[in-house]
C-alpha cells in the first residue's frame, strides 16, 4: 500500500512538472514571437514614416496637385502618427492574448482622453502645433502602454523597449536634422534619405 502511494506521488509530480515545463515552454514561445514580431514592425513602419515625411511634397504634389501645397507640413506630420498606431495594435492584441482586457480598456479610456486633451491645442494654437502635440503623445502612449504589458505579464519591458527603438532612433534623427536645417531641395532630401536607410540597415545588421 505504502509503495503504491509513492507511485502515485511520484506520477503526479511528473505530471506537474512537465505542465510547468510545457506552460514555461509557451511563454517563451510567445514572448519571442511578439518581440520579434514588434522589432521588425518598428523597423518596417518608422522607415515607411520617414521616406513619406521626407517626401511629403512630391507626394502631395504628384497625388493632388499645386493646389494641395498649403498641406505638405501638414500631411508630413501626420505620416509620424502612423508608427504609434500600428505598434500599439500590437501591443493591445497583446494583452488581449494574455487575458489583460480590463487593462486594455482602461488604457484605451487613457488614450482617448489625451487625444480629447490635445484639443485645446487646436483651439488655441494651430493645426500644425495641434498634430505635433499628437504625435509626441501618441509616441508616449505607445511606450506607457508596453510598459503596462511587461508589468501584468512575463514579457520584458527593457526587450520591448529595445525592439521598438530599433526603428524610432533613426525616424527621430532624420525628423530632426530636417526641422533644424530645413532642408527644401530635393537632392538634399535625397542625401537624408540615403543616411536614413544606412541607419536602418544598422539596426537591421545589428538586430541579426
């Protein structure tokens, strides 16, 4: 009798320890399939971002036309927003992945509102100022929400933050070379981009 409930002890200790092996197995799995997945997007859509505000004049102009050139600041900035947005897709399916719905819920109140705030730059400033302050909140959402995600999960923030910074680093450099020296002609432009992509493929190799 004694030496059937150690068997069965010991079977259920085997059991048990495969389960945690197995859930560990999964969680690693998961984690590197987002911070991969969350690197190469950083990297594909930041680049995106910054060939398009780059370029915005030859966009707006080849797409609508001369009567469009009053937009070309504007449409330049609102090409930045777009990193922000597809990255936090990925971090909110995310959450929903790992159970984090109420979490999401209250982050999205949290975004909504900051937008909602960034309004009274509107009324009191310009649309320009206006878009600017949305970029720069949406970035800051973007990072608070990862944060968030490492702190109710098993992903790290630090592998997080150094995913999405693959791509922001150069978009930032290049975003801010050009609002400093102001750089209208196109060969110029052209000479930036030729940096930017050196850059990007830096992370690139330095991801690899």
């Amino acid at each position: 009798m004694r030496d059937q409930l150690v068997n069965v002890e010991q079977c259920f200790r085997r059991v048990f320890s495969n389960f945690i092996h197995s859930k560990n197995r999964c969680k690693k799995a998961f984690s590197n399939y987002y911070l991969t997945s969350l690197s190469v997007i950083s990297i594909i859509v930041h680049g995106v971002a910054g060939v398009g505000y780059l370029f915005s004049r030859e966009l707006i102009l080849g797409l609508f036309g001369e009567q469009w050139v009053d937009s070309i600041r504007i449409f330049g900035v609102i090409i930045l927003t777009f990193p922000s947005i597809l990255i936090s897709s990925l971090y909110i399916n995310g959450m929903l992945s790992l159970g984090l719905s109420r979490l999401n819920f209250w982050f999205g109140l949290f975004r909504k509102t900051g937008v909602l705030l960034a309004l009274s730059v509107l009324y009191m400033r310009s649309v320009l100022e206006y878009l600017w302050v949305l970029v720069v909140f949406s970035f800051i959402a973007t990072y608070i929400g990862l944060l968030l995600l490492s702190r109710n999960s098993f992903i790290s923030f630090i592998s997080q933050l150094s995913a999405s910074l693959r791509g922001l680093i150069p978009l930032i450099c290049v975003v801010s070379i050009n609002e400093v020296i102001g750089l209208d002609e196109f060969v110029e432009r052209l000479w930036l981009l030729g940096f930017y992509i050196l850059a990007i493929l830096h992370v690139i190799e330095i991801r690899v």
